[in-house]
C-alpha cells in the first residue's frame, strides 16, 4: 500500500517533539511506475517492474539514517564516545589511531565544512564521518572477494554483511540513543520488496536479495541480542506477512501482519477525494469493502 499521501499525516505527526522518523521508498526510483515521476503504481508487483538499481536504494537507506544521526548529535543523545564504542564492537581500531585520525578530520573539517558551534556536536560529526570512513576502507579490502561473489553466484555471509555494516552501525547508535519523551526514533520502509529485486550496476556490492537479507537478518538480531527502535516494513507483497517469519526465524520479534481491511470510515478518510470521487466510493465501497489492497490496485489501473 502507498505512504506517499494516504499516510502523509501520520509522518508529519511522528517528526513532532520527541519523535524522529526516517522514510525511505525503495521503490520511488522506478521512474515508469512511482508517482513521483508522474506515473501510476503498478497494477501488480513492483518484481513486474524494471528493477532499481542497488547503489541508488543503499544510498537513499544510508542518507536517511545519518540525518537522524545527525539530529541525535544535536539534541545530545549520541556523542563521539558512544560512535566510537559501536564502532570498536564490530570493527578494531586502535585508540591511539582514533585521536589521530580524529585531529586531522577536525582540520578538515574546519577549513572545508561549516561546523555547528558546540563542541559535543562537532566531535561527534567527525566521529561519525571517522566511522564511515574506516567501514568504507575495510569494505574496500573486500572488494575483490565481492567481485568474484558476484561473478561466480556463491553466498557469503560475512560479505553481506560488510555490505550492510554501515546502516546497521547506524541503527545501533540510534537504538541504543533513544529517550523516551526526548528522542524517539523510528525508521519507515516502503516497498521493501523491491530492495530484493534491487540489481548490481557494478561490484561495489554483493546482490541486491543478499544485501535484503543481511540488512533484515541483522535488524531481527539487534532487536534480539540488544534493542532496536521502531522499524516499520511497509508492502504489498504477502511474503512478509506469512513467510518471512519462517524464513528468518524469530516469530515473536519479527512482527508482521497483513492488513486486510479498513472500516468503511477510516479508508474514506485516506481515500476520498485524494484518489477517489465520492460517487466512485460508494461504488467501490458496495461491491469490493475497505479491503486496503483492493483499493490500492483499483487506483492503479485509473
């Protein structure tokens, strides 16, 4: 179902006070079938669709998630001291290294970049650009591994996940930042099915099914092994409703449910007139219900 209007309220009121919520469409990209580019969604699954490329889904995932970063940086809640303590769990880093590479960014950074005063928020942002920057180079050792991934087909686990260190160190900072009534973070992804269907453009990383499953494996196991903010994966696609459990275990914390329906009252309210007449409501009402899917793929063959 479609975020991009019908949910628009519910957006704008999680990045109210406290809250803070990231939105990413992984399907926006598809220029022929993503009303962004002026076009109809697709009257069947976006897998029909000519697929995004993966380096556009895993920048528009990785942009997101250092905003909201970068807002925990202002408001306090994520300091140098705890990037670099998430960074040293699953990346070693010598001490001495890290205030030497730290001193030589802050140069960088003030000679090139427009810093917001405050001391806390410009250690943390060098941090931060530090954290990246040794994911980036260790996902540089990797790369000849990867591209014979890529040619020969094989799995990796441990190359998937170098794909998806990133995001997830990412994740983990802003899990472990929030604050109730302070900072709440939440991350909306909408077609996340598409992310699957995701194809290479090169061999920067591993497939785009492999990256999908790394990222949602590691997000179902932060929210085991530690804790994980809200992270909410929106589709059509009923995989996610009734296998996706199964397949990736964890039944009680990968929570995923289809909804079949709305009461004829809260689907008017999404529904009319943003994609709707009233007269073609009450027709649609009488011979189909509120039934969410339904609604959606009538107003893709409109």
């Amino acid at each position: 179902m479609d975020l991009e209007r019908s949910s628009q309220w519910h957006l704008e009121n999680w990045n109210k006070g406290p809250h803070v919520t990231g939105y990413v469409d992984f399907a926006e990209s598809i220029k022929d079938n993503h009303p962004r580019h002026g076009h109809s969604f697709p009257w069947c699954s976006w897998s029909n669709c000519e697929p995004p490329a993966l380096p556009t889904l895993r920048m528009q995932l990785e942009e997101c998630l250092e905003s909201m970063v970068e807002k925990g940086l202002e408001l306090g809640t994520i300091s140098s001291h705890q990037i670099f303590r998430t960074l040293g769990k699953w990346h070693n880093m010598d001490t001495s290294l890290k205030r030497i590479v730290v001193c030589t960014l802050s140069v960088r950074l003030n000679a090139h970049e427009s810093v917001k005063v405050g001391l806390d928020y410009k250690e943390g942002f060098v941090a931060l650009k530090l954290a990246k920057e040794v994911i980036m180079v260790q996902q540089g050792f990797r790369a000849n591994a990867v591209k014979h991934l890529n040619k020969t087909g094989g799995f990796s686990r441990s190359l998937a996940n170098s794909a998806t260190d990133w995001p997830l160190l990412l994740l983990e900072l802003l899990s472990g930042a929030a604050q109730a009534d302070y900072f709440q973070p939440k991350l909306v992804i909408n077609n996340i099915d598409a992310l699957k269907n995701a194809v290479l453009v090169d061999d920067s990383s591993v497939s785009g099914s492999m990256y999908h499953d790394s990222l949602i494996w590691r997000l179902i196991a932060l929210g085991a092994n530690e804790t994980c903010l809200p992270v909410i994966l929106v589709t059509s696609d009923s995989y996610y409703s009734y296998a996706a459990y199964m397949d990736f275990g964890f039944p009680d914390i990968f929570i995923s449910r289809e909804t079949f329906g709305w009461t004829p009252p809260q689907a008017k309210v999404h529904m009319v007139p943003d994609y709707f007449s009233q007269s073609e409501w009450d027709l649609i009402i009488e011979v189909l219900g509120p039934n969410a899917r339904h609604l959606f793929e009538i107003y893709a063959l409109k």
